[in-house]
C-alpha cells in the first residue's frame, strides 16, 4: 500500500477503534496491521501526539504477573476530531473517486470514440497505433 496514503488515514484509524472502546497500544498496532503493513512504533508516535494535543488520555490496568497495560481512551475533544476527520476523508474520498471515474469515462470514450482528437490518438497509441489510418 501506497506510504502517502497510509500518513493521511492512520490517525482516522486510530481514532475509529478508540471510538469504539479503549485499547491498549499493541492492541492497536494488531488491529491495524491486519488491515495494512505498519513501520515498527508508527502509531506510538500517534498516539503520544494526539495524547500531547488533549484528544487522548491514558490510564494504566496491572494484569497478572505482567507488566502494567497503558490503555488509550478517547477524550471529548478526540470524538469531536474523530467526527471532523471521518467527514473531511469521506468528501475526499468522493471527489477521488469522481475524478477517478472521470478519467475511466474519458478513456472509455476516447477508446471507442472519434480517433482525430488527442484522446483518440493516445487510445490509439495505446493500442500500438492499430486504430490510425
């Protein structure tokens, strides 16, 4: 998967499990890697800047014989900017794919449409300049 893609809808994630319940950072780091590759202690650096900027708090739970779990919870002002990023990615999302369909319209018509223009010329190309005469 693309590294840019990734950047621009990590936090969205981490967000969108922390709505649904507190986790713990490897918790997260699970979850999330079961959708997509993750650079070791990518969403540590997250969590500790969404921490740092009050949309998240952390607490502590000790577990038998095992060393304390900091879990991450979701503050109001994270559920707030939960709520502006999630609808901020879908109108990104709906324009990138209006242009993306755009583009597969324009192939589309110029691939089966008039050759002298210069979509048609490039469909021919495309085609090893079969469609020339």
């Amino acid at each position: 998967m693309n590294t840019q893609f990734k950047k621009g809808a990590l936090e969205l994630c981490v967000l969108s499990q922390l709505k649904k319940g507190d986790k713990y950072g490897y918790e997260l780091t699970e979850r999330i890697s079961q959708e997509m590759e993750l650079a070791t202690g990518t969403l540590y650096l997250i969590l500790k800047r969404l921490k740092d900027e009050g949309r998240l708090e952390t607490y502590s739970v000790e577990s038998d014989g095992r060393p304390a779990r900091k879990y991450y919870h979701l503050t109001e002002k994270g559920s707030e900017y939960h709520q502006t990023l999630r609808e901020e990615w879908k109108e990104f999302t709906a324009a990138v794919d209006r242009l993306m369909d755009e583009g597969e319209e324009t192939t589309e018509q110029s691939e089966g449409g008039n050759k002298d223009d210069q979509s048609g010329l490039y469909a021919a190309f495309k085609r090893g300049f079969s469609g020339l005469r």
